[in-house]
C-alpha cells in the first residue's frame, strides 16, 4: 500500500531554443537527480498550438489567431518536497507568459 507520494513527474512545453537554460536551471535546484546521476531527463518534439486571448503578450503568435509551433516536450521526476523551487526555477526561464506544466504524482 502507498502511503505517500515521494515524487511527481513534470511535464513542460517549452521552445527548443530554451532547453538549455531550462537544463541548468533545473541542474541547479537537484531536479532531475536520481541516485547518482543528475540532469535526467527525457524530451521529444511536438506540435504546440494555442490562440492569444485579449489581454494576452504572446511569445510567440498575435492575439486572436490561432498559432502552431514546434516545441520540446520535457518529462522528469523530482522528488516532492522540491516540487515549488523547481517550479519556480522553471518560470525564471520559461518565456511563455502562462507556461504549461503538468504535476504527476507518482506511485513509486
């Protein structure tokens, strides 16, 4: 029986031009360590697609058009109680105004 969740995988949509900068900054708050290793994680290519709303400072894209991009999607596992610093180390890098990342518990 689980008691707990001990880690969550995040999934990150960010631009390929930026995994560099998301590396290190992800590097720099122990995400993506496990045992003896650090920096680990998985990315593929993907297609990206979203329309700016009013009010809305795209990156990429002009408000109310439908845009498509390819970007990277970053899939890691980060140990729970660094999930916030993690998070907020990916914002800091992250040049989307609304980045999309998902948190998954998972049952290990």
């Amino acid at each position: 029986m689980i008691e707990q969740i001990k880690s969550v995988k995040l999934e990150i949509f960010i631009p390929e031009t930026h995994l560099p900068q998301l590396r290190q900054a992800l590097r720099a708050v122990g995400a993506g360590q496990l045992g003896n290793y650090d920096s680990c994680l998985a990315y593929s290519r993907v297609t990206g697609s979203w329309r700016p709303l009013e009010g809305a400072s795209p990156y990429e894209g002009k408000v109310g058009e439908l845009c498509e991009a390819p970007e990277l999607k970053v899939e890691l596992r980060v140990d729970v109680d660094r999930v916030e610093e993690t998070l907020a180390a990916i914002r800091a890098v992250h040049p989307y105004e609304t980045p999309e990342i998902f948190v998954i518990p998972l049952l290990l």
